[in-house]
C-alpha cells in the first residue's frame, strides 16, 4: 500500500502543479479587481455586446463544426468498425497520422492552401475555374476545426462501434430486422456514449480556441477565444481575463455532466 503511495506522487505533483494551482490562479484574478477586492464585475464583461457577439459567434461556429465532424466520423467509424483487423489498424492510423504533426502547423497548412493566392486558388486557375475566396471567413475558421477536431470524433464513436456484440446484430436481422431498423433500434442507441464523447471533445476545444480563427479568420473574426487572449497579452488585464475564461469553464462543466450522464462506463473513451 505504501509503495503505491509513492508511484502517486508524480502524478499528484503534476496535478496540483499544472491543475489545481493554475485553476486556483484563475479563480483568483477572475474574482477580484486590481486591488484584491472580491467582485463580479469581471464575470459581468461577458455581458457586453462585444464579448457576446465574439461569444455568440464562437458557439455558432463550434456547433456547425461539432455537427459537420459527427456527420462526417459516423459513416468513417462505421466502416472501420466492419473492416479486419489489420485494414482497421491502417485505416485508423491514416486518420490518426495528423495528429502526430503539431496543431499549429496543420493550421497554418490550411492557410497556405486557402490564401488568395495559394495551393488551391492556382490549382484553380490553371484549370480555368473560379477562385475560392473562403479565407479570413467563418467558413475558413469552420472548416480549420473540422480538420483538427476530426479524429476527436472518430475515435470515440468508432471504439463503441467495434465493442459491439455482432450476435446483437444478427439476432435483430434473424427477426427480420432490415438494415435501417438495425441501425435505428441496435446500433444507433449502442453508440450513444460515443456520440457524446465526441461532440464533447470537439465542441469544447472548437468553442475555446484562439489560434484557428487567427491564422484562418485573420483580424475579421473574432471569437471569444481570441477575447481573452487579447486580455492576457494585449491589455495584460489578468482579471478581466480570467472572468472571461471562467464564465467558459461553464460549458466544458456543462460537458463533462453530459459525459457523466450518457457514458458511465467510460465506453465512449478514445482508447
């Protein structure tokens, strides 16, 4: 008992040092002023039309990308989970192959491509075709999450998908089940945990991310991500900042009650 005490230890000394000290930072300068006086005035700042519109803004694009990558993963998660094993481990790791190259540079990847004068604009034009003029927009930001946070929806949906028992499935089809009641009645609500898991893991980095709308949206697109950057390292307003930061923790709690609620077991986990 005591040595396993000990091999705790890291992990705990990661927790408090990286987890419960920063988060105890945030909730410092969130709810005080300059002065060390407790308040809710920074909290409060979500409330202005700016930082509703960025707020507002980030959770239209979030939900279109979040919907956009489970339309998307479904169908993928679906085929790997029909596939061998040897086809499903090579099909799993060219979707998984992205996520090995750093976030910021698969970002700034899509960047190149969809500039004026990029990859695809000159594909384009050599073929005689209409230029695409997508970058510095919403679409641009969209389309940035969804190849990010992809895999993010894959992986859990495809890990419920493949625990399934097929004689669940040939018993519903030997009652003469066709293959649109099998998948409405057996492996749709089989997979819910998945499901969840996944608009989880993306929904949340899509609301909270600043480095995407940057790079893809440029100065026209403003989420709130990009809100409370700006407090940090523009107007190195700590409080503001962290008000900001700590009215979005209410979302990902908000997520995490949802995993709780759906995914008990834990069979929507990536791995």
């Amino acid at each position: 008992m005591k040595n396993k005490r000990l091999l705790s230890g890291p992990y705990l000394f990661w927790a408090i040092a990286f987890i419960i000290i920063p988060l105890v930072m945030i909730f410092y300068y969130g709810l005080t002023n300059n002065n060390g006086q407790f308040t809710f005035s920074n909290l409060a700042r979500m409330t202005t039309p700016e930082n509703l519109k960025a707020l507002g803004l980030a959770l239209l694009i979030s939900l279109i990308s979040t919907v956009i990558c489970l339309l998307l993963a479904y169908p993928l998660a679906m085929i790997l989970s029909e596939k061998n094993v040897s086809q499903t481990g090579f099909m799993a790791l060219i979707f998984i192959l992205p996520m090995w190259m750093n976030f910021l540079l698969r970002t700034l990847a899509w960047q190149t491509l969809l500039e004026k004068n990029g990859v695809i604009n000159s594909l384009l034009n050599l073929l005689h075709l209409p230029e695409l003029a997508i970058i510095n927009t919403p679409y641009a930001v969209a389309l940035g999450m969804v190849y990010n946070f992809l895999p993010f929806m894959i992986l859990p949906i495809y890990n419920v998908l493949s625990r399934i028992d097929k004689d669940v499935i040939n018993a519903a089809r030997d009652l003469g089940a066709n293959n649109l009641q099998t998948f409405l009645k057996i492996i749709l609500p089989l997979s819910v945990p998945g499901i969840i898991s996944g608009i989880t893991m993306v929904f949340v980095p899509s609301l909270t991310t600043f480095v995407i709308s940057d790079l893809l949206g440029g100065s026209k697109i403003l989420l709130i991500g990009n809100v409370i950057e700006q407090e940090f390292k523009q107007g190195s307003n700590w409080h503001v900042g962290s008000g900001l930061s700590i009215v979005l923790m209410l979302f990902i709690i908000a997520s995490m009650a949802l995993i709780a609620k759906y995914d008990k077991d834990g069979e929507g986990s990536m791995f």
